[in-house]
C-alpha cells in the first residue's frame, strides 16, 4: 500500500506554501505602499516644512488634548479638518494667519470653558505647524471625521 502523503511531497508543500505566501504578502505590501503614497495623501505634498510642523506639535504635546485623525486625546477639538472649518485649507498664509491669531487669544479666559495654554511659539515653527495641519486636512481619511465640527 504506498503512503499518500511521503515526506517529498510534505517538503514540496511546505516549500510552494512558503513560497506562495510570501509572493502575497510582498504584493499586498507593495500594494499598501502605493495606496499611502498615492492616495492616502495624494492632496498635498510632504514637504520638510510639514516635517517641522509635525516636530512641533510633537515637542508640544499637542495630542494629549487635541485628536487628529481620531488619535489622541478628546479634551480638545478634533484638528484633522479645522483649516477647512476654518475656510483655509487652501491658502498657507491664511492658514498661518488665522492660527497665529487663535493662538496669541490663548487662554481665552472665558469662565467655565476648557482653555488652551499659551505657547510661545516662534513665526517659522507657526508656519510649519500650520502647514501641518493643512497637509493634514488634506489627507483622504475615508470620511474621518463623521462630521464638519470634528
């Protein structure tokens, strides 16, 4: 009686499997890899001033209140769409401008309302940051936020 399964063929399986799922799992990166870069953030360019941006919020902690994109804190508004709320998404010196002022009105001291400290703040790291949250805005985030208020 001869064996169905002889030690060959185990081998060729695990050889072709291995082989089969690795060829899937490189096409399925390469795959991710174009949709982030063509699509995912296909609106703006990742230039080295959204980099700053991203530095500063980052040297701000700028996510232990605020979300951006639903990652984060919810002490604070969501910041994934709020220079198109603000009707800047596309005009940088807008955008710098209206953020600038927002932040210089810091604490507001409003009585009963959550306030946002003072940051001093130099003009390039406000442009960067800015810009940031420009390039954010324009990142296709599937419909993320559910609504216009974030």
């Amino acid at each position: 009686m001869a064996e169905i399964l002889t030690k060959s063929r185990a081998r060729n399986i695990f050889y072709g499997g291995s082989i089969f799922f690795v060829v899937v799992f490189i096409a399925l990166t390469a795959q991710s890899h174009k949709y982030i870069v063509d699509t995912s953030t296909a609106g703006m360019p990742l230039t080295e001033q959204v980099a700053l941006g991203k530095h500063v919020w980052e040297r701000h902690s700028c996510i232990n209140c605020h979300t951006l994109h639903g990652e984060g804190a919810y002490f604070a508004p969501e910041l994934g769409n709020v220079m198109t709320r603000w009707g800047v998404a596309d005009d940088p010196e807008g955008a710098f401008e209206i953020l600038q002022g927002w932040m210089d009105a810091q604490p507001s001291g409003a009585e009963g309302r959550r306030q946002m400290p003072h940051f001093e703040i130099t003009d390039e790291d406000m442009r960067a940051l800015a810009e940031f949250l420009r390039w954010a805005d324009h990142t296709d985030t599937q419909g993320w936020p559910p609504n216009d208020a974030g």
